[in-house]
C-alpha cells in the first residue's frame, strides 16, 4: 500500500506562525507600575525633544504668515474676530485661560486610567494610537516651526494670558522660556482632546457621557482659538497626526481599539485576532 504523502510545510507551519504572531499582538493586561513609568518617562521624552527643537524664530513667523493668508484665501481666518470677540468676555476668557493650561493634561490622565480600569483589553491599542499621534507631532515641531497667532507682530491678535495675567501657562508669560513657542504645528490640545472624545464617545455607555466626550474636542477646538494659542489649520494637523495613530494601532492589533474585547482573554483569539 503506497504511504501518504507528507503534510506540505505549508500546511503544517503556517498554523504555527499565524498563532506565534497573534500571541505576539494580543494585548496584555497592563500592569500599573510599567504604565506610570511608561507614562512619566514618555511625556518627560516628548517634552525633552519638543523643547530641543530649536526655534527658528523667522521661520516660524514667516509660516505663521502663510498660514493666515492661507486662511484668507480659503475664507475660514476668523481667529482674530474670535480672539477678540471673547477677550471682551473677561470670566469667559480667563477660564478659558486655565482650561487650555490644565485640561489638556487631566482630562487625558483621566481616560487613561478609565481604560486602564474599566477597559484593560483595549488599554494598549488605545494607548499606542496615542503615543504615535505624540510621536508624529515631534516631525511636525521640527519640520514645520510656527509661531501661534499671540506671537505674530503685526497680526493684532490679543495674548490672553499676559492681557488678564493668567497663571499657569506655559505658552505665554514667565513660563514661556520652559516651553518652545514656535511648535504650533500640529496642535497636540486638538490631537489629544480628540482621541479622549472619541475614545469616551464610543466605550462609555451613558448617553450623557457620550455627548461630553463629542463636546470636550470641540470645546477645545474653540479655546485654542480664542486664546490666539493656534490657527484652524493646526487643529487639522493634530487630526491628521491622530489618524496616523489609529492607523499605526490597527495594522499592529488588527483592529480598531474600541472593536477589541473589553478584557484580555473574554473572547476567543482567531487568525492574527489580537
């Protein structure tokens, strides 16, 4: 009797491999001393290299002044009506004020550790389109300097923070020697309240909670205008370096993070399932 042929490689390896590689990408249940440290050692990276950037002061006005014909020419530069339109607010301004010196780090922080807690198997997806959205912003500092509209000479736009002596900011006043003033291209306020709304918008349940988390971008698409801290146009960029980072998170994990189990192991792992 003839002997059957031998499984082909094909058949025998590829089964291996396909199930080494969706190991590989499953996400893991994150453990809270690796996540602080990674947090802390990420940001104070991001800091260290945006701040190293060095500022190229003509440059970046001279971009911020394409910037704003640009506006002209397609019809949308409003910023100074804006600008100047809620400075007369004095109440409203200032809140704005600290809002776009302090919520852009809480609110983050925040949905961190609500996924961290409440979403463990899409932690690391969410997070990694995160750090990428970071990580191709440093390209765009180096790249692209741009002053904001406060900084323009000639723009007339209102700096609010020195106008109402605001505390806080980093983007104007005494602080403003710790920070590079001329990385406004793309606006990380707008690439990180996005990826918070959107990330609140889909996982969280009530319908209260859905509607703040479409709000908080939107809200701070409007002080980043208010404040003459950006231009519509980096509010762009930031969405575009925010897509960039769920791209980067769904080729890796082969899905979207939202489209991923709640938690690690709740469902079972098919072909490159992470």
């Amino acid at each position: 009797m003839q002997a059957a042929p031998p499984a082909s490689a094909e058949h025998t390896e590829r089964p291996v491999d396909r199930g080494r590689l969706a190991r590989l990408r499953t996400p893991r249940s994150p453990r809270l001393w690796f996540e602080i440290l990674l947090i802390a050692v990420s940001y104070w990276t991001y800091s260290v290299i945006r701040n190293a950037v060095p500022e190229q002061k003509d440059k970046a006005l001279r971009n911020a002044d394409w910037i704003w014909q640009a506006e002209h020419a397609l019809g949308i530069a409003v910023e100074h009506t804006v600008n100047h339109a809620v400075n007369s607010v004095t109440w409203l301004i200032v809140s704005m004020n600290y809002y776009y010196a302090t919520l852009h780090f809480i609110v983050t922080i925040g949905v961190l550790i609500w996924l961290y807690r409440w979403h463990p198997g899409r932690y690391a997806a969410a997070r990694l389109a995160l750090f990428a959205t970071t990580g191709v912003a440093l390209v765009g500092y180096y790249f692209y300097p741009l002053a904001p509209p406060r900084l323009m000479p000639d723009g007339g736009f209102v700096d609010t923070v020195i106008e109402h002596g605001t505390w806080g900011s980093m983007a104007s006043g005494n602080l403003a020697s710790m920070s590079n003033q001329y990385a406004a291209m793309p606006s990380m306020h707008i690439g990180w309240s996005l990826w918070c709304g959107i990330t609140i918008a889909l996982l969280a349940k009530p319908v209260w909670a859905k509607a703040l988390g479409l709000l908080y971008p939107a809200t701070t698409l409007t002080v980043i205008v208010s404040t003459a801290n950006h231009f519509w146009l980096d509010a762009l960029g930031g969405v575009l370096c925010l897509a960039f980072g769920y791209a980067l998170a769904c080729a890796w994990y082969g899905r979207l993070p939202h489209r991923l189990a709640r938690y690690v192991g709740a469902a079972e792992l098919g072909p490159l399932r992470a």
